[in-house]
C-alpha cells in the first residue's frame, strides 16, 4: 500500500476517474494506474446491431482464471461472417477449466434460485467447486452431477441442510449420481461434516406446512427424546422429523396427514406411519410437559384417519 513521504500516517483518497491515489495533506499523487474491478456501465447507442445498446461488464470473478475480465464475443441475429468467425475462435482459445467453472456457476445459480437459497451459499458451492475442479479427481464425471454435490454440501456447512431429494428435484441428473460425487468429493477434500439431525429441518418442514411455533417445538422435544430413547434405530432424521410433527400436530388442533407431511418432508407416507408407530408407545414420556394436548396421548391415532 502507498504511503505519502511527507505525510506518512495521511489517509490517502482514491480517485477512480483518473485512476490515482492522492494525498489529502499536500496534494501529492503517490499511486496512479488503479484498475477498478467493479462492474463496467457503457452505453453504445450509435451502434445499429442489437436492441440494447447499453452494456455491463462483469466484476471481477477471482475462481476464474482470468479473473473474467476477458472479453466474451456474443453473435447476434444478423451477424456477419467476420463475428461468427471471431466468437469460433474464442471458444476454441477458452481455458476449459474455465468453460467447466462458468457452467457449474450457472447451475449452481439456477438451483439456488429455484430453492431459495441466499447468494453466501452460492458462492460457497462455487468455492468448493473450484477446489474439486483444482484437484482434478472427478475428471469425467457429469459437471452438473457435481454443483449439485457442491451444493448440498454447502447447504450443510452453513447448518441450513437440504436433503439430496430437494437438491435432485432442481437438478437434471439422478439423486445416485449426486450422491456419487457427494462420496468422492468429501473423500478428495478430506473434510467432515456435521451430523444431521432432524431439528436442522424442523423450522423449514412445519413453516412450510403453516404450523405455529408450539407444534414446532414440541415436534422438536419429541425427535429429540426418541433419538435419546433410541426409539428410532435405523431412521433418517428426515424421517423422524416428519413422524414427530406428525405426532405433535395429531395432538393438537392443526391437524395434517402423514401424507401431507411426507410430501414436505419428501418422505413416503408409509415410511411417515412407520416411524410414528414405534413413538407411539411411548408418547407420554415425549411430549413437554407444558403441551396443550386437544387430543389426549390414549386417544392418538393408530392409523391416519
């Protein structure tokens, strides 16, 4: 960082039209040439092809290689032979790794889009991507088999998980196939996860389903006990999740169907039914004890009515 000789603890101005750095003491110019990596507004209005004569260009992008300042040649309707061949040979010069990365960027955008996911996960997803494509250990595999992996793991290392059903459903590849490139890259970068449990998606699942907080929070005591009472051997915590709501919403007066919480939950409703079977014999000791019960433990359903 520049300093001024005369005035060496000055705060130093920037002046991004002419590109220096000023003294604000003596007027002295100690650093000149900044590049400003911001986005580009420029406007072109004399031109005759396109519709739009204003154009943006990108801020700088530090997982690409260039830092995607290059410049991309796009060829419009009309386009003479000269464009056409000028964008050919972009292309054809284009770092592939970058090509990959631009892609999975836009993947990873277009599903965290569709689910609502805020722009630090995307940027995560992207990071992880980046360090995978570095290491070149899923050379081959479907690139967008792999955002979706990178994405459900940064869902999970920001504790806000999805499960691989809801990452599949915004995806155009196979849920096997992004658990596939889920395994390999947790084993190539050699990193840990925490532990899911259902109260990670217990918010998500009753918001979703219009439940008021006490539902929520006595479905959470009662995935909370069964896993200490080991209740619930075997289960997902998706599927214990959505039987304890089931369980806390048949004993109050929002009432829902095991169907209805399965297809939030992305659970079968038989697999719902199931796991709220083997909580039923000891609901009493699972609900807090300050619920308000409308139907009484003795009176829950055996089955969905």
């Amino acid at each position: 960082m520049p300093t001024c000789p005369t005035h060496p603890n000055a705060h130093l101005i920037e002046d991004p039209r002419a590109g220096d750095v000023i003294c604000p003491e003596c007027g002295l110019v100690v650093g000149d040439r900044l590049v400003d990596v911001g986005t580009e507004w420029r406007s072109f209005s004399n031109e005759n092809s396109g519709n739009d004569p204003s154009r943006v260009g990108a801020p700088e992008n530090p997982l690409l290689s260039n830092g995607d300042l290059s410049t991309h040649i796009a060829v419009g309707y009309g386009a003479s032979d000269s464009d056409q061949s000028l964008a050919n040979a972009q292309r054809k010069t284009m770092n592939n790794a970058d090509r990959q990365m631009n892609a999975a960027i836009g993947v990873i955008r277009d599903m965290s889009d569709r689910i609502h996911l805020p722009r630090n996960i995307q940027d995560i997803a992207a990071k992880i991507f980046k360090d995978i494509l570095d290491t070149k250990a899923l050379k081959g595999k479907n690139n967008e088999a792999q955002a979706a992996a990178c994405l459900y793991i940064a869902c999970r290392k920001e504790g806000v998980p999805r499960t691989f059903k809801e990452i599949c459903a915004v995806s155009r590849v196979s849920k096997k196939e992004i658990g596939r490139c889920f395994k390999m890259i947790i084993r190539v970068m050699e990193t840990s996860l925490e532990q899911i449990t259902s109260s990670d998606f217990m918010s998500r699942f009753c918001g979703n389903l219009g439940l008021p907080m006490p539902i929520q929070v006595c479905a959470t005591r009662i995935a909370k006990m069964a896993v200490e009472m080991d209740l619930v051997a075997g289960r997902s915590p998706i599927s214990i999740a959505a039987a304890a709501i089931y369980m806390a919403a048949q004993a109050s007066s929002e009432k829902r169907t095991a169907k209805e919480i399965g297809d939030i939950a992305g659970a079968a409703e038989v697999t719902v039914k199931q796991t709220y079977k083997l909580l039923l014999p000891k609901a009493s000791e699972l609900f807090p004890p300050d619920f308000k019960f409308v139907t009484p433990v003795d009176r829950l359903p055996l089955n969905d009515p």
